[in-house]
C-alpha cells in the first residue's frame, strides 16, 4: 500500500482506532516544531491550535474590514449630506473640496467640467485625449499617473504627486460629462488592486449633485 491508499483506508474506515485504539499511545510522529516525537493525539491538539489562530486571525481581519467599511459609509454619507444642499455651484465645490481634505484625507483633489459653463479652474478646457480617457473608464482607475496633461490640473503639486485615482463624471444617460481625480505623494494610497466599490458611489454622487447646475 502506498500513502495514498492508507489516507483512502482511514477515511473509509472510521472505526479502525476504535478497533486498535492502543495504536494512538503507542504512534509517535515528529513535532511540527522541533525534532522530538510526540503523540498522535498530542499532534492532533497542535493542528487544532494551528488552525484555530488562523481562524481569529481571519476573523480579526474582516472585522477590521468591516470597521473600515463602515468608517468610509459615514464619510460618503456626511460628503452627501454636504453636497445637495449647497445653495449653488461654488458651495457645492467648497464643500466637495472640504470634505475630500478633512474627512477622507486626500490632500488633492481636480475636477473638470466640459459641459455648460462656469468659473473657475473646473471648467478650464480638457485635452480631448483626457476627455476621451475619461469617457472610456467602466471603472474608477487608481494607480500611478504620469500624463503630463493630466498632471497640469495639479498646477505647482504635479511633481510630487505619485497616486491617483480618476472618476468619470456621467449623466443620467450614461455620457461622460467630466472627470475628478485624487492624488497623493503617497505612491501605496491609489494602487491598481484596491477595491473602487466606495470610488464608484463618489463618482456617482458627484455626478447626481452637478447635474443640477449642469
């Protein structure tokens, strides 16, 4: 019999140990841990042990997650509670502005607009190659950014930024009307494997708040 066929016989024969259970004082396998031997049933408490730190490990960790989660659900909510009852369109901005800084923590933070009119840096024309990426985007795209066109939203802070993340802007049909991008000197804060479940929901409330002066 090779080992394979011995795993097979145990699983298939649960009352082999009540049979022979003299076998389980007298079997002595390796420490995980070191070179002794120890007993089965000693080797079976160790397994256990291992396997139930793993398990609080990963508790403690969605636990975590769900702490952060929920954090980040009262940030959008406050961000909303912001947002639609500004008076007009730059109160709409100062509070966007305001919330992204001293709530969400995003030292930087453009908008560009290429629908109506308006004053202010938002509404200064957008390369069409940006409009055109930003139409393109299914999804909130983070990650390292080097488009010097991109960057130029930045004004004097370009250099230093090392992250972003871009959100298109859309209507209610669907078509792309701006974009707001976030960047950070931090190159780990928007890196391509992060979630954008709660970037989407951002972009989707700006969009439902602009419209309105749009």
């Amino acid at each position: 019999m090779n080992a394979e066929d011995v795993v097979r016989y145990l699983q298939d024969d649960p009352g082999f140990f009540e049979d022979y259970a003299e076998l389980l004082a007298q079997i002595y396998i390796p420490h995980p841990h070191g070179g002794r031997a120890i007993p089965i049933a000693e080797r079976q408490i160790l397994t256990l042990r291992e396997k139930s730190r793993m398990l609080e490990g990963k508790l403690s960790e969605l636990i975590q997650f769900g702490e952060e989660n929920d954090a980040i659900g009262e940030k959008m909510h406050r961000l909303c509670l912001a947002l639609f009852p500004a008076a007009d369109l730059q109160a709409l901005l100062q509070a966007l502005y305001y919330n992204l800084r001293e709530d969400f923590a995003v030292p930087h933070a453009a908008l560009r607009v290429w629908r109506g009119t308006g004053k202010g840096a938002e509404f200064a024309p957008a390369a069409e190659e940006l409009r055109q990426y930003a139409g393109a985007l299914d999804q909130a795209y983070c990650g390292p950014d080097s488009n010097p066109a991109l960057l130029s939203w930045f004004g004097d802070a370009a250099a230093q930024l090392r992250s972003s993340a871009c959100m298109p802007l859309r209507d209610a049909g669907g078509e792309c009307f701006g974009m707001l991008v976030l960047a950070s000197e931090d190159p780990k804060r928007f890196y391509p494997e992060m979630g954008t479940l709660y970037l989407k929901r951002l972009s989707e409330l700006l969009s439902a708040a602009l419209r309105r002066y749009l």
